[in-house]
C-alpha cells in the first residue's frame, strides 16, 4: 500500500463523513472535532501547514489516529 505525500482535505472529509449532505458541510464538522480536542490540533500545527487544501502524511495519520482508523480501513473508505 503505498501512501501519497498529501491528501486533499475535500477527499478526506469525503471519506470519514460519507453521510453529509455537502462537502462543506463534511469539512465543517472535520473542523469542529479537531477543534474540540486542543491536543490534536497542536500536534497537527506542529507538523505542518493547516492553511492550505491539503494534509501532508503526518496530519493524515493523526487525524486517522484520533478516530481510531487504521490506514486498511481509511484505503477501504
């Protein structure tokens, strides 16, 4: 399994909320959950950028790790 350097945000959200009405709606409720665990939302700062369209790697996997999906898991989304 190979693991690209970067993942559109929009292609995550559509994935980890695949019962939202709107992308937009999908990418406001990614934020509302990293929001509300400050931890996450250090860690994902200290590993990159958070103000473009994609995450790189790390982000990815710390995301991925906060709700508990293994990368098998996130590939089979």
């Amino acid at each position: 399994m190979i693991i690209r350097r970067t993942i559109l945000k929009q292609e995550l959200v559509k994935k980890l909320y695949p019962d939202s009405i709107s992308i937009k709606s999908a990418m406001q409720q990614l934020r509302n959950e990293i929001d509300i665990c400050p931890t996450l939302k250090e860690q994902i700062e200290l590993v990159g950028n958070t103000k473009r369209h994609y995450y790189n790697k790390q982000q990815l996997l710390l995301i991925l790790e906060h709700f508990c999906i293994t990368l098998d898991e996130f590939e089979q989304l």
